[in-house]
C-alpha cells in the first residue's frame, strides 16, 4: 500500500507545484503549466563571475559620475546621443564609400587595410624614416614588414580561407604582391587609387573631431561661466 500511495504523493505535489499561465497573444489564447519562479542554482564560479561583473559596470558608472562631477562643464554621458550621431555621420559615409570602391566586398577592404598596415606601420612610426621610401619597391625587403594569409586571419578573426580567397582577389586585381617566399605587400599603385578618399577623410575627421570637442565642452545648465 505504501509503494502505491508514494506515486500519488508525488502527482499531488507536482499537480500542485505547477500553475496555469495564460498568456494572449493578438487574440490567440495559449494555455502552458509553468513552474513557480525561482531563481536557478548558479555553481559558484558563475556567482562570483555575475557579482564581479555587477560590481564593475557599477564602478564605470561611478566613475564616468566622479569625471562628469569634476569636470561640469563636459562629459560624454550628457551628450551620448550627439555624439553618437557625430561619429555616425563621420563613419557612414565613409563604409558607403569603401562598400562601392570595393564592389561590395567589406572584407577585401580589411584584409588590404590589415596587409598594408603590416606593411608600413613600423617603419611610419619612426618620426626620422622617409615616408616615401615605402613607394619605392626595390626597397620594399629593408623598408616593410611582411604578413601572410595566417597571420591577417589571426588579427582580423576572419577565417583563413576567406582570406586566402580576399588575397587572391587583390592579387588579381593588381592591389596586392607575393613574392617568392609567400610574403604579401600592398602594391605602390594602390596609394594613388586612394588619395582623394585619405584626402577628404581627413578633413571630415578633423571635423568631427572639432564638433565632438565642442559637445564636450558645453557647459551644464546652472554651470555656465560668468567670466570676471
């Protein structure tokens, strides 16, 4: 008797753990048993990683507070939304034109972009190299750093295969070189295709960095400065 009644007790408790649920949805009615709410067991770990990552965003907020309270007259958090529309209007025309330069192919952009940076970025950073030297393709083994399609895909995150396609493409199209030891260059040539696009980028970036300046510095209301 005792073994019969245990299974009974079970279906009582669980007929009255559950609960209906109705929930309407544009006039369709939906009936489902659903549990009493309670909050999941959690293994420590993930307790403690939840806590830490609570107590960090609410230290950013504190701080972005403390800047915003020692600094009245600016802060990022007081003009987001401008700022926000600022770098919008600075970066979508730009995509929009890289988008049709490269026929729609955004990843060939990055990969040129990531080969070339490679390329010349040690040796532009040193203030005392001649810039023009990168020009001159003799040079290119004393002037530039070479990369391959391993190292773009572990930098970008894009799968080696598609770089190794993008590279292809580039090749092809006369943008990009290997020489005999697999090393990939951006051809000289490319630097002129690109002038009046670096030309006017930099010119709408120092715009936007002059209005993003002057949404910073707007004072708050009742902070104005009186002058003397």
């Amino acid at each position: 008797m005792r073994a019969e009644a245990e299974p009974r007790s079970q279906q009582w408790r669980l007929a009255h753990q559950l609960r209906p649920c109705r929930i309407d949805t544009t006039g369709l009615c939906t009936t489902m048993l659903t549990v009493p709410h309670r909050q999941p067991v959690e293994p420590r770990q993930a307790r403690l990683s939840s806590k830490q990552g609570k107590r960090a965003v609410a230290t950013g907020k504190s701080k972005v507070m403390e800047k915003t309270a020692e600094n009245p007259s600016g802060g990022y958090e007081r003009q987001r939304h401008r700022i926000t529309q600022t770098i919008s209007k600075f970066t979508l025309p730009l995509m929009i034109d890289i988008y049709h330069r490269f026929d729609g192919d955004l990843i060939a952009a990055i990969v040129l972009g990531e080969i070339g940076v490679r390329n010349v970025g040690a040796w532009l950073s040193d203030d005392g190299n001649d810039a023009s030297a990168i020009e001159d393709q003799g040079r290119y083994s004393d002037v530039l750093r070479p990369c391959n399609a391993l190292s773009i895909a572990e930098s970008t995150g894009i799968p080696r295969e598609t770089v190794r396609r993008r590279v292809e493409a580039l090749i092809a199209r006369g943008w990009v070189y290997r020489d005999a030891r697999g090393h990939l260059y951006v051809h000289p040539c490319v630097a002129p295709e690109f002038d009046d696009l670096s030309n006017t980028t930099q010119q709408r970036l120092r715009e936007t960095a002059a209005q993003l300046d002057s949404l910073l510095s707007k004072p708050l209301e009742g902070h104005e400065s009186t002058g003397t």
